[in-house]
C-alpha cells in the first residue's frame, strides 16, 4: 500500500477502503506523507467524490487520528451547533452562552475560515488574550464550570482533521459534501456532544452556493450523526447576502455584544442575524429537552437575551479562556483601522441585492481572512453595511 496507487485509485474513480484511507491519513498526520500528495488526493476527491461509506471512513479516520472526549460524568444534555460556513455569520458567538443559560453544556470546536467565508475561531482571537488552544482537561473543566467552552481542534482532538483543514482552504477543493461532512462530524463526535443542530448554509456566500448540493449536505451531516448515535437537526438558511451588518473579525464580535448586552442599542439592521440565531436557539433548546417545539424555544431564547444573562455568561466564557473583558464592556476602546473608506450611492435608490460572495472575497483581500495557510489576519479590518436589500 503506498500514496501513489491510493491517489490513482480516488483519480481514476475507484472507492477507497477503510484500510486505505486509515493509512493514508495515519501517516499524513506522522508526516510520513508530504502535502503535495495529500492535495492531488484531495483535488481527486472534490472531482470524483464519496460514497457514504468512503465519509465514514475519513470521520473514523480523523477521530482516531487523535483522543475523544469523555463527557459522561456531566449529568446535562450536551448539545453543539454548528453552521457550514458563509459571510457575517456570527451565530455561534452569541448561542454558545446563550443555550449555557440553560443548564445544557455547550462543547463547541470550531474552525477558521475557509476561502470567502469567515471562521468562529478567528474572529474569537480578535479579543485580545482569548485562548482556542486548550487542553482537553482544560476544555472539560471549563464546561463543567461554566457550561460552555469555545476551542480548535487541538493536537489531540482530530489533529488529521486541522492538519487537512488548513489545506483544503489553499488548495480550492473547500466544496465537496463528501469532505466537509467528514470534517465536521468528526470534530463534534470526538468533542463528546450528544446532540448538533447543523446550520447548513444555501446561495453564492456558501461554501456550496447550489442549493441541492446544500441539502445533500444535509442529508449527509444527519445520516453520519446519527450512524454514530448523535440527534441532529439540520436547517437550511440563506446566505445569499451577508449576515447582520458587519463583515470582519473584530466588529463581528462586536456586532454580537450590541446583540447581547441589553445596555447597548441594537443595530436593526441585525434584524436577519437575528432571526437565524434565534431559530437555531430554539432547535438546541428542543434537543437538549428544555421545550417541546422550536418555536417555544425562540421565546425562551429571546426573554433570555433580554435580561442579560446571556451578556454576562459571554463575560465570563472570555475571562476564563484568558480575553480581556475591558475590551467587551468597552468594544469603543478596540484597536482602530488604519484606513477607513465610505462609499456612497451616487443616486437615489433601492438596494434590491447585497452579494455575498463579493464582499466575502473583497474581506478576505482586506484582511479579514487568509490567501495562503501563511497569511496573518487584521482583525481590526471589516466592512460596514449601512443598508440591507430586505425590510
């Protein structure tokens, strides 16, 4: 068994067993294979795609490329979300503490960005200090203190899985349902969740802007869960145009804290941000049994985030993963842009369409995401959109 013949079995359309795949990836992580030859696999992959067996193998692979969490001891529903990705998508940065409100511990791994879209754990590094690289014991104390934890996949949590990632992002093969359901179930199997609402993104902002392959994801993302004795909830929303308001790291979190602290006046233009936050809300809340609809879940949400509490679990989720919370009960004091630049319409008019995937490319060439795995991000760069093509 050797790379080459693996590699040109996936080319010329053959199915790749378990026993390859576990090989190719056991010894991708040693570094026994070279990059190169774990791109020309990937690329054979995006163009001939996988079976679902062939899925199953990469989620096994990548689980047993490192250790799983054991969160048995934690007598709470354990219930993440997770969305596939798209452009001022800030979710999970007010659901994590607001679904640890409720007594339902929040184990969530997140990613970066891939391509045009942005990633939760960059924009949390744009808080000065926060921590994504914890330790596994590190990441089981914090949720039994605090019910929620936000962290990377680290060297022991699906290491094959970060190791291909970053990868795939350079190497344009980011959109393939094959790839990107083995990527994120095997996070949120070896992270010890029990149940996971998948936000599965649809339209040109998303990593699969053709909405069949976005329900083929979805299929996928259940049927993998489920084979590994997960309850899953998929839920297909628009990403047709950019999510909230801002676009970029910092003001994203920034965004989110307007949301959150009842003290701050809300931007209305969050109006969208808010109707998918509060919907995925109501999907954990059904999941970890705290209500028996969705719908019954947003109003719980939605009174939640009124009083506050929300605000101050998010307070102290920074503080124990090392940021600085002067930073969030202040976001005014935040590191400035160096440039800044307003672009006007030169006429009276209606915004009929905002373009996602535009201004997801126009960001990342500011700043706010990477071209090469080498690339540092300015999380202080972002776009503002004063007005939405909807309302």
């Amino acid at each position: 068994m050797n790379a080459v013949e693996i590699i040109k079995k996936k080319r010329n359309g053959g199915v790749l067993s378990d026993t390859e795949i576990q090989y190719f990836i056991a010894n991708y992580v040693k570094g026994k294979i070279p990059d190169y030859q774990k791109s020309a696999l990937l690329m054979a992959i995006y163009f001939v795609g996988l079976t679902n067996e062939e899925t199953l193998g990469f989620v096994n692979a990548f689980i047993n490329s490192g250790k799983k969490v054991d969160l048995s001891h934690i007598k709470k529903p354990k219930v993440d979300k997770h969305s596939t990705g798209g452009v001022g998508d800030k979710t999970s940065i007010i659901l994590a503490p607001l679904i640890a409100c409720f007594d339902v511990v929040v184990p969530m791994m997140s990613g970066r960005g891939l391509g045009h879209t942005g990633g939760t754990l960059d924009k949390l590094e744009s808080i000065p200090g926060f921590n994504v690289h914890l330790t596994i014991p590190q990441f089981i104390k914090n949720l039994e203190t605090l019910g929620v934890c936000m962290i990377g996949q680290t060297d022991d949590l699906t290491p094959a899985d970060k190791k291909i990632y970053a990868l795939r992002d350079v190497t344009a093969t980011v959109e393939n349902t094959g790839l990107i359901t083995a990527s994120i179930t095997s996070k949120k199997i070896a992270e010890g969740s029990e149940g996971i609402v998948y936000d599965v993104k649809a339209g040109n902002g998303s990593t699969l802007p053709d909405l069949e392959k976005s329900r083929e994801l979805a299929d996928k993302l259940l049927r993998t869960s489920r084979d590994f004795g997960q309850q899953a909830i998929a839920v297909l929303t628009d990403m047709s145009s950019p999510l909230g308001y801002t676009i970029g790291n910092w003001h994203e979190i920034y965004e989110c804290i307007e949301i959150m602290n009842p003290e701050l006046k809300t931007n209305s233009l969050s109006s969208d941000l808010m109707e998918v936050t509060l919907y995925l809300a109501g999907a954990m809340l059904m999941l970890g049994d705290k209500c028996s609809s969705i719908e019954d879940g947003i109003k719980m949400s939605q009174d939640k985030l009124n009083s506050g509490d929300c605000f101050d679990k998010f307070l102290k989720l920074v503080e124990i993963q090392g940021g600085n919370i002067d930073v969030i009960k202040n976001p005014h004091s935040y590191r400035k842009a160096e440039y800044t630049d307003y672009i006007e319409a030169s006429e009276d008019g209606f915004v009929t369409a905002l373009d996602a995937l535009t201004f997801g490319l126009v960001a990342v060439t500011l700043g706010c995401g990477r071209k090469t795995i080498e690339d540092k991000i300015d999380y202080s760069a972002a776009i503002f959109l004063e007005k939405k093509s909807w309302g």
